[in-house]
C-alpha cells in the first residue's frame, strides 16, 4: 500500500489549541475588567477595548496554525522550526492588526483624545502631535510587514544590500520629484514652520489657505472660498511661506485729515486721541502707539494713527480698528473739526 505524503496524525489531546483558547479567554476578561475600571470616555480605555478582539484572536489563530503546522508532513511542507514561524508569522499579522485598530481609534476622536493626553497645549499643537503619532504609526506598520515578509521570504543580507542599491539609483534617477516631496514633507514636521489649524500664505504662487492636513507628498489647504488646494510639500522648501496664524499683534494703521482750516486744532486732536489710547486695554503698549501730523494733503491736514492689539486675533483685530474709527470720528468733532470731502480741480477749455 503506497504512503501518503500528507500524514496528519492526530493526537489524542490538543494541548496547543485548547491552551491558546484559555490564554485568550484569559487575555479578554483581564482587558475587559481593567476597561471597567478606567475613566469611560478616555483614551486608555478606548485604546484597550479596541485592541481587546484582535489581540485575542490573535492568540488563538496562532496557537491553532502553531498546533496544524507541526501535523503536516515534512515531506509536503518543510518547515525548518516545526511550525514556529507559522505561529510568529501570525503574531505579527495580529500586531500589525492590533495597531491599525488603534490608529483607527485615535482618529475617531482626535480632538477629545488629544486634549487628555496635553491638556496644556493649544489646540494646534495637539492636533499637531496626534498628527505626527498617526504619522509614525503607519510607518511602523510598514515595518513590520516589510521585516516580516523578508523573514518568510529569508532573503540574504548580500541580497538586500543589492537591492539597496538599484533601489537608490532608481530613486535618484527616476523618482527625484516623489523622493523631494517625502524629504520635504519629513522637514515640515521636524522644523514645524506651520501645522494643522494654521493659516499660511505663499506669496509666490499667490495661495493661501488653513492648513488641512500635511501628509507625506503633499499639503492639504483650503482657501477663503472652501476650495481644497493640494501643494506638493517640495514647494515649502523653496519658496517663502508666511504664518499669518503665528502674527503676536495685529497692526492697527489707521490714516485720516482734517481741513485746512482746523490747522490750530491738530494738536488738541492728537492729545485726546494719545490719551484715549493709553486707557484702552485692548491695545498692547509695549509695542508703538502713536498718532502724528504727517503731511499736507491735496485736501487736507494728514494724519495718522498707529497701534496694535493685544493678541493675533484677526477678528480681535478688525473690532479694534472699528471702535478706534469711530473714536476718531467723535474727537475730531468734539474739538469743533471736521473731515474735508475729497476735491476735485476742474479744468475749464
């Protein structure tokens, strides 16, 4: 009677699946009564019950491929440990699994997420950091599929090192706008000129936008008007790039005349106005605040009233300059001035 080359000899006991059963069985209720314990809306525990299914599972798949590994025959499948990369090939499969779930969890909620983990930073900065975080998550997935494949696959070193090279010779010849944009895109995380939430201008290329999202090749923006703009992030290393959003004070320039006629009155009007000024606790006065007489207009007596606010709010800064508009207008009036309307020279033939 000729053999088979598939023997499956089946024990009488299954050691190795029942044990990864209590282990997992073991692993889920310890996960399940930590959860129970921690804060319901945190990130600990949505972390723990997101990685609860995977990770269990994962130990019973991979004692359940470490225990059919080790019946087959030889013959039909060599497998040089006796089925152990079977069973650590599982483990990484589950791994990577288990952190893609999770990536997935912080996503779902990165503002509530983010404001427990640095509850001391502003916002920017912790969408910043979240962002970065789901960044280098997925590159270590990466990783790990591609050490793991190399390990099944048992690739030489003399191999890699081959590869290596043709790879960098590809990149530099081939691939030098995608290889430039990565570079670029790594650049703006570690320098950090602008993040999530910001609101930039590039000058050059007459764009300027919120700051979306800054992924590996390219910058999400999204313009005045809604629209998305995608700018390849190669760009921001060589054209200047202004952050509107980083402005300390906003400049308050306010330019006005009065008539000729009130010549005598500019001074009482420049006193009233420095005075009002320094009473007013929206405007910061560390920096310059001035009101001067700067020159004789076609029309009128210029002048010219300078200061800023208190922050870099625009909003906060648009209400200041409404408020000092109209208190010019009421001091100019109360020193018994007046605005001159624009005047025209006409020419008879």
């Amino acid at each position: 009677m000729p053999e088979t080359p598939l023997l499956l000899v089946l024990p009488p006991r299954f050691p190795v699946p029942i044990a990864g059963l209590l282990l997992a069985v073991a692993v889920w209720v310890a996960l399940q009564l930590i959860g129970t314990r921690l804060q319901r809306d945190s990130l600990a525990r949505a972390l723990l019950m997101r990685s609860r299914l995977s990770l269990c599972l994962t130990i019973l798949l991979a004692s359940v491929g470490w225990w059919v590994a080790s019946l087959i025959d030889p013959a039909l499948l060599p497998l040089s440990r006796g089925g152990l990369e079977v069973r650590d090939g599982l483990i990484v499969i589950g791994l990577v699994w288990t952190v893609l779930r999770c990536k997935r969890e912080l996503q779902r909620q990165v503002d509530t997420y983010s404001q427990q983990v640095f509850p001391n930073l502003p916002q920017r900065e912790r969408l910043f950091l979240f962002d970065l975080a789901d960044k280098l998550i997925a590159v270590l997935v990466a990783v790990l599929i591609a050490l793991e494949l190399l390990r099944l696959l048992g690739t030489p070193t003399a191999l890699l090192a081959t590869a290596g090279g043709f790879g960098a010779a590809a990149l530099g010849f081939g691939a030098k706008t995608i290889v430039e944009n990565a570079l670029s895109g790594i650049s703006l995380y570690v320098n950090r000129p602008f993040v999530v939430g910001d609101f930039i201008r590039i000058p050059s290329e007459d764009l300027a936008g919120t700051v979306v999202q800054i992924g590996w090749f390219y910058t999400q923006l999204r313009d005045p008007e809604r629209q998305p703009v995608f700018i390849p992030n190669g760009l921001f290393t060589t054209q200047p790039v202004i952050n509107i959003a980083r402005i300390d004070n906003r400049r308050i320039w306010i330019d006005f005349g009065v008539r000729y006629d009130d010549r005598e009155l500019i001074e009482p009007i420049i006193a009233a106005l420095q005075q009002q000024l320094g009473d007013d606790p929206a405007i910061d006065h560390e920096k310059m605040v001035a009101v001067h007489f700067v020159g004789y207009g076609e029309s009128s007596l210029n002048l010219r009233l300078l200061c800023h606010g208190c922050d870099g709010d625009i909003a906060t800064a648009w209400d200041l300059q409404q408020r000092l508009l109209l208190q010019i207008g009421r001091v100019v009036e109360e020193q018994g001035a007046e605005m001159p309307f624009p005047t025209r020279l006409l020419v008879q033939p």
